[in-house]
C-alpha cells in the first residue's frame, strides 16, 4: 500500500516491532492497535485504562492446513491461529499466535559458567559425550533429532545467575536420534536418551523466556535412560518422565538394538540389565538450575508413554503405547511419592464403541500387585528372565501354561513358585494377561485429566491390530472389537469416580479411578488426497500428545501421524465441542513436548518441540521434491530440531485484563 500509516499507529508499530515473541501476552497487534484507534491522528498512542474485569473463557480460531502454495509454511512449525479471551465486562482481547524456539538441536547454548554445551547432546555412563564416527574427519557429538516431553515450571528461592526477570525451568527429554551423520546408519534406540534442565530468564513485562542456562542431568545413578518419550509435570513440581517400549529381556540375547545401547552407554554390549528399563523416572529440579534423577521401579514395565498424577497427589493413569496394550492404574501409599504403591490393570466391559455418540464401555480393575520401588529394584538386580517365569511361542501342550496375547503374538507362559510379585512388576505385560487384563489396545499414549469434571483422556494414536476382529493379536474376551482398523486414531474418555473395588473385592484407595471408558474424538482414514494425506486433513489424525487446561477449558492434541503430510497440533474445547488446528510441524515431523501452564508468574505458556523433520515415507512422495531442500535448509539438513513453545506476536498470554 502507499498510505504512509498516522503518527500514532507507527508510533504503535514500533513498539511492537522491538517486543519480543512470546506464548499468550497481555496484547497482540490486532488488540493494541485496536487500543490505539487504528483512524487516530494522535502523536502518541491512546492510553489504555485498566478496567477490573474477571476472565470468562477463551477461544482458538482455527488455521488452515498449509498447502504447497507456500511450501515454505510446510517446511517449518507453522503458527496460524489466533486466542480471543472474553472477559466479565463483556470486552475481549485477541492474540495472534507465533512459535518462539528455545533452540534448534545441535545449537552450542548456554552451560550458565561462562561456557557453552551441545543442545540435545548424548552423554554415556560417564557423562562423556558419545561421538558419531560414521564420517570420517568430521566426528561429533551425536545429538537428538528427537526431543519429546517438557515441563515448565517454578521453583522456590533459585540461584542461578544472569536473571533480569524471574527464572523459570524446563525440563526437556530427548526420546532418541534418527540416524548417525552419515544418513544411512539407523540410530533409533541405540544411545541413553538425555533430560536437560533449561534455566529460562522470564520477562515480567513480555513473559518472553530466554535461554540462560542449559545442564545435562546426570543418570549414571539409574542405569542410564531407555527412549524417554512423552511426561507431565506432577501436582508437586516435578517432570514425571517416561521408558517406552520395555526391552523383552526373554529375547535380549539376539537384540541389536539393545546391545547397541549398551556399548554407548556402557561401552560393553553385554552389560545393560533390560530389567532396569521400561520405568517411570522422575527428575526433581534444583534451585542452582540442575536436575536430580530417580527412577520407579513399582509403577509397572511396561511401554511407559506417559503418566498422569491425578489432584489426589497419589493415582497414575498410564499411557501403555504397545500392541496388546491395556489401561492400567497405580495408586501410591502416600502424596507426592511414587516410591511405594499398588499397580492394577482394567478389564474392558460390554459396550467399547468408537461412535461418540455411544454410553461407553465399565472398567473394572484387577490388582496386580502392591510394592516399593526398593524392593522392585532390588529384583532386577538380580533375577534373570528365567527366574520369573517360562515362556514358550508354541503350544507346549501343557495344561500348566497359560496362553496369552503379547506384542501382536500368541504366548504361554507359567510363573516360577513365589514369583508373583517379580512377575507383576518386571513382567507387567505378560502378567497383566495372566491375571486377565484387556490387553486389546494399540499405541495407548498420551493421558491428561480434567479436574473439574473428573475426565481423563487418553491418545489412541492407531486403532489397528489387537483391536480388530480376525486380527492375530485380537482376542474377542478383552472387550474391544472393531470391525475395520481405524488408522487416523482417538481420543478417549474415562470417567473418574472413587468408591471402587477391585475385581477381589478389596476397595481402591482412590477418588480418581476410571469407571467408564468412551470414545470423545475419532479420525477418518480416506483415500489420498492432493497433497497424499491417508487422513482426514480437517480432523485428528494419530493423536499422541495430549494436554488439558483447566482455565482455558480445552485439550490440547499433538499428532504423531504416518497419515498426514504435515502433524498437527489442535485445541479442543470441551465445553463448546470446536475442534480448531492451532499449528503446523514441518512436514514428515512428528509433534512433541506439549505442555500447558495456565498462570506461570501471571502468564500462561503452551510449550510444543518436534520429532524428526524430513523423516519422508510413501504418504510424502508428491510434496518431498518441494519440501527437502526447504526441510534441509531449516533443520541442520534434517539432523535438528526445535524445542520452544507457542506465544503471542507481542507478548506471551496472560489471561488477565491488561
């Protein structure tokens, strides 16, 4: 346009121009300029008096999916949304998002003494880094490619220095890497995933977050770490994290990949116990900026994704992201400690539907057992596989055996005498099926709750398999049986009540026990479509992340799909039903690390990284000749990616009336 903008609306603009990006903030461009009377001819801006006004609700206007019309949005995290926040006064303020990065992996950050460290940087048992020697004359430190779940949040009286704000922390986990620096060497569960503390300087004015300081935790005390994926933060301020995909430790002997893992984390193949993996850990994080690393060993191995810490400080629900995976529950002895407790499986009733229109589908609950993560630990020490229990892959014709449904196949297995407890918490899959948990699902990920309705959800990022009639892993006993695999996934509902007793009797020490499970969202699978999508660009396709905010009312859904081009991360209002699509990971990127903090010092911060940019399959043939060299250029030719969060153009929120 030739219009030379007024006095007052450039002096506007400048302002804007030098504020930072942030998550959700007290303006955006659209509401300031508002504020100042776009038509003014004023030398200065309006004053804006602040008006005593309560917060009501929020609203996500949708984007649209970007399209090879500008390939460059579907190279990179692409923010198109906005949040309009409605206030007791009938006024309203809306925030235009944007994506602000802490760092791209592989970035030299901040070590907070003076120095610099390699962000995403893998470390062996020693806390010596692990170099990629796949190309010679160019060795370096692997990094991830991967990073997964991410908490933010506070800690009392901090001590790092260099904070003109206030500090605030992330912990960041990075799930694993890809592929070594040659291209060709897969790298997938081969190094001890890393968790960094990141020290984050808040801006009281802006709620901008800034790296200072960036610290490897230390886990040479727990053996290392075995491809951490999502977490959440608990009700006490700690980053609950996670070990996906137990290694069988019946089949460790001719496993690869698990020998690999070893000798980079131990420099011996053979040295890794695969009875120390596949637990929750937990990272505590300390007022000087470091963190402090512990794992619980009573919660269950099996294929961690995620757990869930209800409002009683004591019940974990539990992602479970295997085939022939189940819903399990643990409930702790005491609040805000996770070192002791009993671990129960559900058992699936009439009525599982995937029409949300259905009543849903009674859980009742098995006990599996009650332990201490000591006593756990102390087990896995020392039992070998065999100890526990006999596992045959053939019918050995005994009536002593048991068959059961284990990672797509048919078992029998028969637990050593006085093995029970070993089996429960070692053995958690094959137990669970022993003892007659519904061992129907597939890819069980993501869990979050919402408090005030007393509604759980959990991510079906695939309903494939073990959950299909006439599938090899499905058994029509467990309760759940579709006709036809839906790819593109669900999001379920449980409702939470306490009162429960288990399938022996015994009362449930809980008031947040799920008791009936039904489907709240649902993916369409479709014939390609112009770009390729297998699923329904316009819908949830492979929910993974899940995250609720009580304030704003709305799950958050982050896709780790093979059937969209480009994942999505989407905002589900639960009140109002309106599915809108918030933002856009580059294209072949799975989206990760999503949390959301309602009030953080007065702000509200919605955190997202991804997994992977580039990783192209056959759904991406039409657009990879458009996107790689963009995907490339963005993305350290595919080696990095970003960790950050989501803001406003302005500010970060605050869902407060300036």
């Amino acid at each position: 346009m030739s219009d030379q903008p007024q006095a007052g609306r450039r002096q506007a603009l400048k302002f804007l121009a030098g504020a930072p990006l942030l998550p959700l903030g007290a303006f955006s461009t659209a509401s300031l300029l508002s504020a100042c009377g776009g038509s003014s001819t004023a030398a200065t801006p309006a004053t804006v008096t602040p008006v005593a006004a309560n917060f009501v609700g929020a609203e996500f206007t949708a984007m649209p999916a970007p399209s090879l019309a500008n390939a460059a949005a579907m190279a990179t995290t692409t923010v198109g949304s906005t949040l309009s926040v409605n206030f007791s006064d009938n006024s309203s303020q809306t925030f235009k998002l944007a994506y602000q990065p802490f760092f791209l992996t592989g970035d030299l950050v901040p070590n907070g003494s003076g120095g610099t460290i390699l962000a995403g940087g893998y470390y062996d048992i020693n806390n010596k880094p692990i170099i990629d020697k796949t190309v010679a004359g160019k060795e370096r430190q692997f990094f991830s490619d991967s990073p997964d779940g991410t908490s933010l949040l506070a800690v009392a009286n901090p001590t790092v220095t260099g904070i003109k704000g206030k500090a605030v922390f992330a912990v960041v986990q990075f799930e694993y890497t890809t592929w070594a620096q040659d291209g060709t060497t897969d790298m997938y569960g081969k190094l001890p995933s890393p968790i960094a503390v990141l020290t984050l300087d808040q801006d009281q004015a802006t709620g901008k977050l800034s790296l200072v300081k960036y610290h490897n935790v230390d886990m040479s005390k727990v053996n290392g770490l075995w491809i951490t994926c999502g977490a959440s933060l608990s009700p006490w301020g700690t980053h609950l994290s996670s070990e996906e995909y137990e290694p069988d430790a019946f089949t460790i002997s001719t496993n690869t990949q698990f020998k690999a893992y070893s000798t980079n984390l131990f420099g011996d193949e053979n040295k890794a116990n695969p009875y120390h993996y596949g637990h929750m850990p937990e990272i505590t994080v300390n007022p000087d900026g470091t963190g402090t690393a512990k794992k619980h060993y009573c919660m269950g191995r099996l294929s961690h994704e995620l757990v869930q810490v209800m409002p009683d400080n004591r019940t974990a629900l539990m992602g479970d992201d295997a085939t022939n995976g189940a819903i399990f529950i643990f409930v702790a002895d005491k609040e805000k400690d996770l070192s002791s407790g009993s671990l129960y499986v559900a058992k699936i009733g009439a009525g599982f539907s995937i029409d949300p229109a259905a009543a849903g589908a009674a859980l009742t609950w098995i006990k599996l057992g009650s332990a201490t993560s000591a006593e756990i630990e102390a087990m896995a020490n020392t039992l070998k596989p065999a100890d526990i229990m006999e596992v045959a892959t053939a019918d050995p014709k005994d009536a002593s055996f048991t068959k059961i449904y284990y990672s797509g196949k048919v078992q029998w297995i028969k637990i050593k005498p006085g093995m029970e407890k070993a089996a429960a918490f070692l053995e958690t899959h094959r137990y669970a099926a022993l003892m007659g948990g519904s061992m129907a699902l597939t890819k069980l990920e993501g869990t979050t709750v919402n408090a005030k309705d007393k509604i759980a959800y959990s991510a079906l990022q695939n309903m494939q398999s073990s959950m299909v009639r006439g599938n090899a892993a499905w058994n029509e006993a467990f309760g759940v049986t579709l006709e036809k695999a839906v790819n593109a996934g669900a999001v379920l509902a449980h409702t939470l009540a306490g009162g429960q007793k288990d399938t022996a009797g015994a009362a449930i020490n809980s008031d947040w026990v799920p008791t009936v499970t039904k489907t709240l969202l649902i993916g369409e699978d479709i014939t390609a479509d112009a770009l390729g999508n297998l699923a329904n660009p316009d819908k949830i396709g492979a929910p993974d992340n899940l995250k609720f905010s009580e304030k704003l009312r709305t799950l958050f859904i982050g896709e780790d799909s093979s059937y969209h081009v480009n994942n999505f991360l989407w905002a589900y209002n639960v009140d109002t039903k309106k599915l809108s699509r918030v933002a856009s990971m580059p294209s072949g990127a799975e989206a990760t690390g999503l949390s959301v903090v309602d009030d953080l010092n007065g702000w509200t911060y919605i955190t997202s990284n991804f997994q992977h940019a580039g990783d192209w399959l056959a759904i991406h043939s039409i657009v990879k000749p458009t996107l790689d060299p963009l995907v490339r250029a963005n993305y350290k030719d595919r080696f990095a990616s970003a960790v950050g969060y989501l803001t406003a153009d302005v500010s970060s929120v605050k869902l407060a009336k300036a």
